[in-house]
C-alpha cells in the first residue's frame, strides 16, 4: 500500500510515553493519513475512538490506568458495532505467547514488537485496512 492508499483512513496512536507517541504520530502522517489522533492511555483511548471514529488504532500494551488490554475488552463490547470490529494494532516490548493468546482472545488484530518502524507499520496496517 502507498502512502497515497492510506489517505482515506484515519488512525488514531494510543501510547502513554509522550515521545514515542510523537514519534509514531509523525511516522504515521507520512504514511500519508488523512489524520492522526493521539491518547495517552487507554481510558482517553475509547474516549478519542468515540470523538474521532477512527478506521484503525495502534495501542501500546503496557499503560496505566487502563492498558492496551483493557482498551481493547471495552472497545469489543461497545454499543457502537463500528467501535466494536474496530482494527487494533498492539505494540509491545515483550512479545511472549500467552500475552500474544490473550490479547488475540479479546480481538487483537496483529502485534508490532517495538519499537515501530515506518516499514512494519505500513506492513500491519496495509493488512488491517487493505
């Protein structure tokens, strides 16, 4: 998928380290989306899903209060069916079967192990919304 194949989606980057937020918001604005949202954790996460209505989310695992997989049960059970069968990508350090199993039991779509490249970004997401 080129750059230009991306700028009907939007993406919303959920990850509580302020740098590597920034850092995946300017990675994803040059694969060319037509927006890129940002949350802090996963709590201001399902808040920006229901502002933004986003086509896609890259989610770290690892966040406080609410983490990746907490974002990720109360997004599959929400009122909105949109919302519910919405594309999550999940970025984490570690990367181990039974975090994999169940992150893929509540309906993760795909794991990017960190850090993030434009090249595997663009991989994963070409996937998710080719």
């Amino acid at each position: 998928m080129t750059a230009a194949a991306f700028g009907d989606f939007s993406v919303l980057v959920i990850e509580d380290e302020k740098f590597t937020r920034m850092v995946l918001a300017k990675m994803l604005g040059t694969l060319g989306f037509k927006a890129v949202h940002q949350a802090e954790d996963g709590e201001s996460g399902l808040a920006a899903v229901a502002t933004h209505d986003p086509d896609v989310v890259v989610c770290d695992v690892e966040m406080q209060p609410l983490d990746g997989l907490g974002f990720l049960k109360a997004l599959r059970v929400s009122d909105n069916a949109r919302h519910r069968g919405l594309p999550v990508v999940f970025m984490t350090n570690r990367a181990d079967k039974d975090r994999m199993a169940e992150a893929a039991a509540h309906g993760a779509d795909t794991f990017i192990v960190k850090p993030a490249t434009p090249d595997n970004l663009r991989e994963k997401l070409s996937a998710k919304l080719g």
